[in-house]
C-alpha cells in the first residue's frame, strides 16, 4: 500500500484512508470491527471519524457512536498504535451536536476529550475541524454561496483563539496533527498565516468533497494545496455511490444510501445520471471496473493525500480493496477530463 506524508507533520498515511460514518446507522458494530479487521490485513492503516458519526441519519440520540465503535475495535484488540487515527470536531448549526454549539478554544479541549473517551486512546494522530464558523460552500451550497455576511475580524480572532487552545492539546500530547474539512482558499490560508504568525499548529489537510462529479478543488485550491504542502483527504470520492452506476436507470438497490436519504444530500439531478454514464462508458472501454477507476483517479490527483471511502459491509470493502493498486494511463486520464468539461459539476 502507497504511503505519503501528511502534510509537513512527517506522519505517514496510506493512499486509502476507511470512512466510518456509516458504523452505527446502515453498519453495525460487528460488520464494522470485520471492516477494521479487513482494511488492515489490506494494509490500510489510515481510519476517518467524527463526533458526530454515523450519519444517514445524524441524530442527537446516536451522535458519538461511530466513535465508541471504534474504540471498542482498540480496547478489544490492543491495535491502536497499527492506526493513525482521525477524529472530527462538529462546528456552528448541526443541532444534535452539543445543540449546534460553534467551534471556539473552550469548546476544543472538553470535545476532544469527549471523543478520546469514546475512543478509548489518549490521543488523536488528525483533530479537523468538521466546517468553519463563519460557513461553507460545501454540500451544494456553493450555488447561493454569499461571503459578504461573514465578519473577517471576528474569524481571524477566532484563528488565534483556537490555534492556541490546540497547541495546548499538542503540548499535551492529546493531537499529533491539525486539520480542516469543507474548507475554502481563502480560509485554509487563514490558518496557515495565523499559524505562522502564532506558533500554533499548521494546517496539515483539508478534508473537502472531491469526486469525478465534485471537482471544486481543482483550481484555487489545488495551488493553494500544492505550493503549502497540505494534503487532500477527498470524501466522497465515489459520489455517494453515484459513480458505482448502482442508481443509473431509475435503480434503487434496497437499503442503499438513496433508499435511506433520498436524493443523496442534493448529488441526485437530473444532469447526473448522463454525467456518471459518461464516466461509466469510460470505464467499459478501458476494461476497468468503474469504483476502482473513480478511486484511483482520486488517488493519483497530485494534491491528494489519502482518499476516503465507506463500505457499509464487508462484501463492498473488499470490492474497494481489490482495485487499490490500480494506476489509470494517460489515455484513461485523458478520457475523463473530456468527460469532465462536457458535464462540469453536475449536481
């Protein structure tokens, strides 16, 4: 299994990185710890979490249990050290987390202890930030999206406030590294600057939706992440099962994200279906099973640090497993960025 470094932290991380939000709602705790299992027999050492897991749902009632899933996987098997291990604070507005309590420098130190206790461990190789304060354009909200309400003063002093409160945790020996997630250029430059100007922890990735469907990442951003060394962490690399082609003709595999939400946290359009077949018609003539493809074209995006992906069972990890050494062509690559500018950001 590839290895990079994550950010400049010198932590090294695996290519593929397993999602857990799923570990509680559509997986249960058995299914789950066989998943943990099978990844690391795989080789994949690199594991994504939040407080506010599982979702497909998120209710106040089960907020945290992904995270205590987790944990007892480590209690159980005395394997925490075989991980590194990334956990998520949740921000300002999701009600069933601490009744939508914004991200500050007090809330920092009594969450991540909440989640270290879920999680059985005494520290966190990755803290993220779940989204910003201020707001974000991510899940699909970048089509209203209007910054002219934010109030730059007050998120810069918030920077210093919460840089602060995490070099405390690092000082403890509770954070390795810090990270972002639904984050923008202009923000994760932010932090960057008052890092820098502080001594607090340097953004070391940013955790963004990123996809053949969802590639908002690949102007602004991308030079940002290139030139300050901070590593990708795409979710959603595979549209939500979109780009499986499991919903393509009307189809709706039971108990299937769709089934559960829907219209996929707003992915289902009408311009997405003809965008995914394209992506499938790609896949057919090269002879590639297409969620390998959609992964290793994520993989191999210069920016990308480690590729997220969720299995809600054993059957669709091993799946995933079974294309992770998988290095598209030039040809392949090509063929998608003409799919690309024929159907841009379908959803």
């Amino acid at each position: 299994m590839k290895t990079n470094t994550l950010g400049r932290t010198g932590i090294p991380v695996t290519n593929y990185c397993l999602g857990t939000m799923t570990f509680g709602t559509q997986t249960g705790p058995e299914e789950a710890h066989a998943q943990i299992d099978r990844a690391l027999e795989a080789g994949i050492t690199f594991m994504d979490c939040a407080e506010m897991y599982p979702v497909n749902p998120v209710r106040a009632e089960t907020v945290g249990l992904s995270e205590q899933i987790l944990g007892d996987w480590f209690a159980r098997t005395g394997k925490r050290k075989d991980w590194i291990l990334a956990t998520k604070h949740s921000g300002e507005g999701q009600a069933a987390v601490r009744n939508g309590a914004p991200i500050t420098a007090e809330t920092i130190p009594v969450t991540l202890e909440a989640s270290l206790k879920r999680l059985k461990t005494d520290y966190v190789d990755l803290y993220q930030f779940h989204w910003p304060n201020r707001g974000s354009y991510h899940f699909r909200k970048n089509w209203h999206f209007d910054p002219t309400r934010q109030n730059r003063t007050e998120t810069v002093q918030h920077m210093h406030d919460a840089l602060g409160a995490l070099q405390r945790e690092v000082d403890r020996g509770t954070i390795r590294a810090f990270g972002l997630s639904n984050e923008s250029a202009w923000g994760t430059a932010m932090w960057l600057r008052v890092a820098e100007e502080t001594g607090g922890p340097r953004v070391a990735s940013l955790q963004n939706e990123y996809s053949l469907l969802c590639r908002l990442a690949d102007t602004d951003l991308a030079e940002l992440m290139v030139n300050e060394d901070v590593g990708l962490l795409p979710y959603s690399p595979l549209g939500a099962g979109l780009l499986s082609g499991k919903y393509q003709n009307g189809a709706m595999p039971e108990d299937s994200r769709m089934a559960i939400n829907g219209n996929l946290g707003g992915r289902k359009t009408d311009r997405v279906f003809p965008a995914v077949q394209a992506y499938l018609d790609i896949a057919r003539q090269h002879g590639l099973d297409p969620v390998h493809m959609a992964l290793a074209w994520s993989a191999q995006r210069p920016f990308v640090c480690s590729t997220i992906f969720g299995a809600s069972t054993v059957a669709q990890l091993d799946h995933v497993l079974a294309g992770v050494d998988l290095v598209l062509s030039d040809e392949v690559m090509k063929a998608i960025d003409a799919a690309h500018k024929a159907h841009p950001m379908p959803y």
